[in-house]
C-alpha cells in the first residue's frame, strides 16, 4: 500500500512538472520571476507615473540663459523638468519660490535627466549677467538649471498662451509685475503632468504644484522621481 502511495505521490508530481516546468521557464525567460528590490521598485514607479494626470505638450521656445547661450526645446529631450515664471528683484513670492526650487534642485542634482527652467517676465532688467549672479546667490548650480531672458512679448506668450501661467505688468503690484507662484512639471515628452489632491474628502485635479506650498513642493518631488522612472 505505501508503495502504491509513493507511486501515486510520484505520478502527480511528474503531471505537474510537465505542466508548469515551461511556464517557469518562460517566465525567467521574460524577467517575470525572480525580481530584483530595484527592478521592483522601478515596476511600482512606472505605475505610479501613469496615474499622473496629462495635459497639453509645451510650445517651442528659444531664449538665451544667464551664461549668454541659446536653450531650446532640445536641451530638454527626454529629461524631466520643472518651469517657472518669476524676475529677479521680486519683492514677495519669488525668493521664497526659488528657495523651494533650490530644495528640488538639491534632491535631484545627481541626475542628468532631470531640469529646470526659470523664465524671467522682467527681461529688460534680467539681462544674462543680472541672472547669472541671481542664480548664484540663490545657489542654483545644476547645470540643467537655466535662468532665460529674451523678448517681453515671446516671453508672455509662452506664458499666458503656452503654460497657461499668467505673467503680466502691473504698477500697483510690488515690483511693478505680478505672476503666480505655480510651478509646471514637464514629462519626457513635453507634456505637463501632475496629480489629484484631496480636499475635503474629494479628489481635485491639479494642473500646477503651488511653489509656495511645502507640501505641494513635497508632492512635485514625489512626481518627478515616478516619470524619472517612467
């Protein structure tokens, strides 16, 4: 009788090998076993990233930065990164944006995929030099960090037309300009993404991440890593 039970035993286990044994195999075969910590993270991250809202791609621009050199949209194919609109002698929300930008800048420095782009909507004052030492004293020292300057008008019109960031002239503003305090997260592809918020119970999407919020700047750094993954 126990052999009979071995033998029984020793029948199931031959159908099954023959049965799943192909299966492991191509499985292994196609990294779909056996992952790696990193490899499932990655996995996880890519998930993530397609949660990510989408919006419009960002128009072509051509504008020169603080070191006096041309940046287009090919300085930033298949990289990450993050835009704002501000000037240097901002009196208000500008520093405190750009201390924020700095943070990002400090947990993404290592990578060469990932940007920023700073537009100035003060472009008769923020000639090249103003920037550079703007950017100094702020400690902006990536090097996909460009501050850019060029014509007014080119420069509202991709703001107030392309990021839909609104920028303008004002004299009774401090400083004589006014503009939001948004920040615009740019995908691999050049489109805008960002992410659903819950307030009051209730999911909202969000277009752009408020730079002048800790916990939306916490939320962009989060968003940045997933489509650094992606």
């Amino acid at each position: 009788m126990k052999n009979k039970s071995y033998i029984g035993i020793a029948f199931i286990i031959l159908i099954f090998g023959i049965y799943a044994l192909p299966k492991i195999v191509n499985a292994i075969k196609n990294k779909d076993v056996v992952k790696t910590k990193k490899e499932l993270e990655v996995l996880d991250a890519k998930k993530g990233a397609a949660n990510l809202l989408k919006f419009e791609h960002i128009p072509n621009f051509s504008f020169t930065n603080q070191d006096n050199k041309i940046i287009t949209n090919k300085e930033y194919e298949n990289k990450v990164f993050v835009v704002e609109f501000f000037f240097t002698n901002c009196p208000t929300i500008c520093p405190i944006m750009n201390t924020n930008m700095v943070k990002i800048q400090n947990t993404f420095s290592k990578n060469k995929n990932f940007g920023i782009l700073s537009f100035s909507i003060d472009p008769e004052r923020d000639n090249p030099e103003q920037l550079k030492k703007y950017a100094l004293k702020k400690g902006a020292v990536m090097d996909n960090w460009h501050f850019l300057t060029g014509d007014i008008e080119a420069i509202y019109e991709i703001s107030n037309k392309g990021f839909k960031l609104y920028a303008g002239e004002n004299e009774a503003a401090e400083g004589g300009f006014e503009h939001s305090g948004l920040f615009a997260l740019i995908d691999k592809n050049g489109f805008i993404r960002s992410r659903k918020i819950e307030v009051g119970g209730i999911e909202n999407p969000i277009k752009f991440y408020d730079g002048l919020d800790d916990k939306q700047v916490e939320m962009i750094k989060e968003d940045i890593a997933l489509l650094l993954n992606e």
